[in-house]
C-alpha cells in the first residue's frame, strides 16, 4: 500500500514519526513523508523521500509571538487543552471559546501553508493510509480529499484527544442553537470543498497510534488506540569513546532536554546548584549540556562528565538511574531499560508523564520550582539505595518490550487501512 505521513516542521515530532515510517518500507509499502520546503533536509537525512508542499511558515510564525509569548505558554499545557488536566476548566463555558481561539490563531495558521500543496499531491498519488501527528491538520483534509483512510500518530500524552472528547460530551448538554463547533465548521468547510462531509475523524483521525505503554497514557474516551513500542531515533548521531565501557562507578544521566536551547530560553532548573549538590556522591554524572547552558557554569565537579550531546538510547542501558525533565522521547528511551527516573518537568505534558511514572513506582518527580540541589541529591539517593525503584523500572521496561515493535505493528495498520479506506485497493 501506499503511506503518506505529514507533519508540520517540527523536528522533534518527526523524530517519533519517522522509525514507523521505515517499518512500513522494509515491510514492502511505497512511504513518502510531507512537510514545507525548508523540512526536506530533515527527512531526506533519516533516508525517506521528502514531498515538499505549500510554504514555508514557521519563521514568520515564530516572529509574530515575542520569545516571552512562547515562554508564557511553556508552563504546562496551553489553553483550553489545560482542560484535560483540570477538572474546573472541564466546562462549555472554557471550553467552547477556549478551542474557538485555539483554531482561528493555532490550528488555521499552521495548516493553511501547507493544504492545498498536500491535497494536490494526495489525489494525484493516492495513498491508502494517511499519518499525521496531532497539530498537522492538513493530513486529516488531505485524506478526506483523496478517500485514504488516516491515523494520528501521537509524540506524548493525548490532550487534544481528550479535550475534544470533553467538548463533545458537554456539547451534548446544550440547546441545539448553542452547539456550536469549530473545527466542524473549519474541517468541513475544506471536505465539502473536496466533494465530501465533514466526520469526528478528521479531528482524532480514524485511529491513533500510541508509542506509550498504557501505564503511562491516559486514553481519550471513545477513541481507537493502537500501540506500538517507541523506538528512539535522535537523528546523526556517534558513540564516543568513553561510552564504549561499562563505568566503573554508578553512572548517573542528567539531561533536561534539546528544546529548552533550541526553542526556549534555557533550562527551568539552576545547573550549576544540580552539580554542586551531586559532587560528592560516589558516582559518574553524565551530563548532556548545551555549549549556551555550560559558559554560565562557574565550576564543574570531579565525577562530571559534560557533553553537548551523546545518543540517549546508548547511554540510558549502562545508568544507574537518570534524571531528565520528563520529555517524552527521553522518557520513553529510559523506560526501555531498567533505569529508575527522576523527572524534573516543567513543559507541556511532562507533568503527567512525571506523575505517571512516580505512580507506577519506577522513579520521583520534582516540578522544578522544587528542584534546589538537595532535593535532587536526596531523590538520586534514594534511587540508587532503594531497590523497588530499580524493580518497578524493570516492569515497566518489561511492559515496553511486551509491545509490538513498529515493524510487528504493519499487519495491524493494514488491516485498518482496508477497513476504512474509501479507495480501491
């Protein structure tokens, strides 16, 4: 069969997307992966074929919100989808405008760049899956367009699935003059455009795929979940040296993550304190710090070993235990191992993850307002002397690997494809 996988230009979501799409070649499909232009780079560097379609937007977007904009929404997750998490805003009257906002500022302006070029290149190729992560909603209007039959893929915890689950119950609840929708009224706008009507799936696709062991995932109601295990892939990467032997010491990783350089202002947790506080203990830290993050360090320990970056897959197998902010790529390659966490989370869904994780017993969690140095220093003790952490981290590792590799998954995805493809085969 024929798989279109789309995503806006956002490296770190293609990063989850792109090890599935590389089960379904080897598994024999035809795989093409659209993005904007200025994205191609990126694709055609983890060796699948780039469709570049419409036009690149994301600078210009990033340059309409000041960086203090995108500092503000840092915390946590972004209105209304912080609905999912806290029962008083589960209410029509903050939900209905909140998601009205969403898509006329968020949703419309980010696909609308990229619509009419991945329609066009839908129905003249005519995949018969679609995948698409769940902030790129030309996928789901591509495949309305061309009869494919479409799936989310998620990078996290399912917010928006959640959420829109919520609006509907409440939508429910009102006078008919009241029900207003808006992603109805975007969504169907462009499938009456294409000779169709609008359906619930455009917003939560016909399927989603879940990379996340159902331990660490909160499921919308009424929604089709697949699960498949995550499979780390951070782009280029080399195994240094040092990392070929097992320490001779407890190893202990800290990361707090790429995009807090990459895209924010830097790290939610002091360093420098982090550092000053493990400094005594009888371990090897690896730490991975960005070249911005490691000029404003004044000292670094003895047992420290400082690295911009060093691929997380091979370094999680030989710690002891490892602190990380709870991103969920970082998150998901630990948990592969029998590592017990300690999540330091500030951002997006990394609350819940942390939450999760401390609630299936293989690891702590600290907001990082709490995260002085000692309270690290406390948490990475009592993981390293504790032994049930290092138990319920090798039971969640074993409820990862019990999962479908991506390459195991393909019969099932097509098998889905057949069922709701309006295509012939």
């Amino acid at each position: 069969m024929r798989v279109l996988f789309a995503t806006n230009p956002h490296k770190s979501i293609f990063q989850y997307m792109a090890p599935l799409a590389w089960a379904l070649r080897t598994a024999g499909h035809e795989v093409r992966f659209a993005s904007q232009p200025d994205f191609a780079p990126v694709i055609t560097q983890a060796g699948l074929t780039a469709v570049p379609v419409g036009r690149d937007h994301a600078k210009l977007w990033a340059a309409r919100a000041p960086k203090s904009g995108f500092e503000a929404g840092r915390a946590g997750i972004e209105e209304p989808y912080d609905a999912f998490t806290d029962p008083e805003k589960d209410t029509w009257e903050y939900l209905a405008p909140g998601l009205a906002r969403a898509v006329a500022d968020r949703h419309r302006q980010t696909a609308f760049p990229m619509i009419a070029g991945l329609v066009e290149f839908a129905r003249q190729w005519r995949p018969d899956l679609v995948v698409w992560d769940p902030l790129t909603f030309a996928g789901p209007i591509a495949a309305q367009a061309c009869g494919a039959a479409h799936a989310r893929l998620l990078f996290g915890i399912d917010v928006h699935g959640g959420v829109r689950r919520q609006f509907l119950r409440l939508r429910e609840q009102r006078p008919a003059a009241e029900r207003s929708d808006p992603f109805a009224d975007w969504l169907g706008g462009y499938a009456r455009k294409f000779g169709g009507e609008f359906t619930e799936s455009m917003v939560t696709g016909h399927f989603t795929i879940d990379q996340f062991p159902a331990s660490l995932q909160i499921e919308a109601p009424g929604l089709t979940y697949v699960r498949t295990q995550f499979i780390p892939y951070g782009g280029p990467a080399t195994v240094p040296k040092w990392l070929w032997r097992q320490p001779e010491k407890p190893r202990v990783a800290l990361t707090m993550g790429l995009s807090a350089t990459d895209v924010y202002d830097g790290y939610t947790v002091r360093t420098q304190d982090l550092l000053d506080a493990l400094a005594d203990l009888d371990i090897e830290l690896v730490a991975t710090i960005a070249d911005a993050e490691k000029a404003k360090l004044a000292r670094i320990p003895d047992n420290a070993r400082l690295v911009p970056y060093v691929p997380l897959h091979h370094l999680a197998p030989t710690c002891s235990a490892f602190i990380h902010h709870a991103g969920a790529a970082t998150l998901a390659t630990v948990a592969r191992h029998p590592v017990p966490h300690l999540s330091l989370h500030y951002h997006y869904d990394q609350p819940i993850l942390a939450r999760k994780l401390t609630e299936h017993g293989a690891g702590l969690d600290l907001h990082t307002s709490q995260a002085t140095g000692q309270a690290v220093r406390d948490a990475v003790q009592r993981l390293l002397k504790e032994p049930h952490f290092t138990e319920r981290a090798a039971a969640l590792r074993d409820e990862t690997l019990a999962l479908p590799t991506p390459n195991q998954l393909v019969p099932q995805l097509e098998e889905l494809t057949a069922r709701h493809r309006a295509t012939p085969a």
